[in-house]
C-alpha cells in the first residue's frame, strides 16, 4: 500500500515531483539538508499546517520540470551545476558583500543584528569558494568519468568518501542560512529602511533559495546515482569466482 504523503520525507516528495521544491520554499520548508524528516515533522518544525502543506503539493504542477531531468547523464548534471549554481554563487557574493558593506555603514548603530548576517555570510561564503573548487577540479570529473566501460583512477577509495565529506559541508552552510534567516527575522527587512537595505534582504532570501535547489540536486540526485554508478562499475570489473 502507497505511504500517504505525511509519511513521506521531505526529500522523497521533492525527488518525485520537482515542483514540490516551490512549496516548501514557500513554507519554509527546507527540502535538502533537512530533507529526512518526514513531511509532518518537518511541518510541524517550520510551524506549518500540515493540512495545508499537503493541500498545495497536491495542487501544484506534478508535470512542471526542474532545470535539470533527474535522469540526465551524470556529466550533463554536474555541468548544469556548475554553470548555474556555482555561478550564481560566484556573482552574487561579491554583490551581497557589498550590499552589507554600504548596509552595515548606514544602518549598523540601529540595527547591530547586521554584523552577525555580514561576519555569517562572509563565512559562507568562503566555505562555499573552497566547496566548489573541491568539486570541479575533484568530484565531478569522477563522476562524470563513472559513464565510462571501466572505474576511473582516484585519490580515494570510492566516491562515498568525498560525497560524505561534501555532504557536511552542505549541512554547515545550512546551519549558517538557518543563522541568517533567525538574524533577519524571515528576510522581513524593517519598516522604514532604504532601498539598499531592501534589496540586501531580498537577495539574502533568493541565495539562500538557490542553494537549496543547489543542495538538493546534489545530495539527493546526482549523489546517490555517482554512488549506484560506480557500484556498477566495479562489480562489473570484478572478476568471476
């Protein structure tokens, strides 16, 4: 008998049915690191109905596609990857950077919350610098090696290795975003304030959503297919008894 979709996880609904990620981001939800819970706890955590959430998944476009098919080839997913997620990471740190630079120097006396969000991100966001060149220039030409006829060479033993190691750096950044969000009261900027400040908040809200996404595809698509592949590949190497 099919689980009802409260039993689910998170991460079970966001992989079958993509346009489920636009309603936990809208719920506050969040679909990757914290995607084990089941939907009912992960409501319950994030303050939600769960009559609610389960009305708006059902609702929502089970045909709509993400970027990405899941079952692409690996290659072609770490390509989308790196070109759309690491770099929109790669352009817009430096622009939120500045955008709390100018934001803390004007409004860092009346609302001093903005030097824990700035001292938070600038941590992020070198994390994420070193995260991403261990990926390009490590991980992803393994995995996309992984359609080959034969395992390919490696400084590790198998890819669980450093997908772990990837994995925990997801989790970090994740718990940092959580900081972020607490610190700006939801992205809710303050009545009153200048645009500048507006703008920072809304970009603050759509990086943190872009690395969900990010974090998503990697964690619960192309990692666990990298991890199937070269099972495959190695059993198909090994020889018979």
């Amino acid at each position: 008998m099919m689980r009802t979709t409260s039993e689910l996880t998170v991460r079970e609904i966001a992989v079958e049915n993509p346009a489920a990620t636009r309603v936990f981001e809208t719920l506050g939800i969040d679909y990757c690191c914290g995607g084990k819970r089941s939907l009912s706890a992960a409501c319950a955590a994030a303050n939600v109905p769960l009559e609610t959430a389960i009305g708006l998944l059902d609702a929502c476009d089970r045909t709509q596609e993400s970027d990405v098919p899941n079952d692409a080839a690996l290659g072609v997913i770490t390509r989308h990857i790196v070109e759309r997620h690491h770099g929109y990471v790669r352009s817009e740190s430096p622009r939120i950077a500045g955008l709390l630079a100018k934001v803390c120097g004007k409004h860092g006396a009346a609302h001093p919350e903005l030097s824990e969000v700035q001292s938070a991100f600038t941590a992020l966001a070198a994390d994420l610098a070193a995260h991403m060149m261990k990926e390009e220039r490590i991980l992803f030409p393994y995995i996309e090696a992984l359609s080959g006829l034969v395992p390919p060479a490696a400084c590790f033993d198998t890819v669980e290795s450093p997908i772990a190691a990837m994995i925990a750096d997801h989790e970090d950044a994740g718990e940092i975003l959580s900081k972020i969000r607490a610190l700006t009261n939801g992205y809710q900027a303050p009545q009153g304030v200048c645009p500048t400040f507006q703008a920072l908040y809304r970009a603050l809200e759509e990086f943190e959503r872009d690395l969900h996404r990010h974090v998503h595809l990697e964690n619960n698509i192309l990692f666990p297919r990298a991890i199937s592949a070269e099972r495959e590949l190695r059993n198909a190497a090994a020889p018979a008894n």
